[in-house]
C-alpha cells in the first residue's frame, strides 16, 4: 500500500506511479500476488489523512489474512 499525496513537496507522485508499474509485474510473480501493489493519490500535501489510513489499514487486514490462511493450510 503506498500512499502518494498529490501536492506533496518532498517528492513527486508520478514517479511513485512509474516505480509502481515497473515493480508491479515482478511483485505478481515473485508472490504470485497480482495486483498486490496498492496506490492511493489522496488530494493533500505530506500527509497520511483519516480515510486513506483506513484503506492502508483494510489493506493490511486484506494482506495479513490472507497470508494466515495461506500458512494453515
């Protein structure tokens, strides 16, 4: 889950998004994880505003549940 606000001054959000669509093929296959790479642009400078730590929060719910159940089995 990456959280990249649109006017943050420390860096700039298109390259998160190039990173993003580099890394998110080797990603898919190193854990067979398509799609496993989240990016959320949220309207804001530098920061890490209520809504989008809840979809951080759901992500890693989303994730970690299904890596325990991976490990049951």
């Amino acid at each position: 889950f990456i959280n990249a606000p649109l006017h943050d001054t420390n860096f700039e959000w298109t390259g998160v998004d190039d990173c993003v669509r580099s890394a998110q093929p080797v990603y898919a296959r190193i854990f067979r994880a398509p799609g496993g790479l989240e990016v959320v642009h949220p309207d804001c400078a530098h920061d890490f505003p209520p809504d989008i730590r809840t979809k951080a929060y759901e992500f890693l719910d989303r994730s970690l549940a299904t890596k325990a159940a991976t490990r049951r089995r």
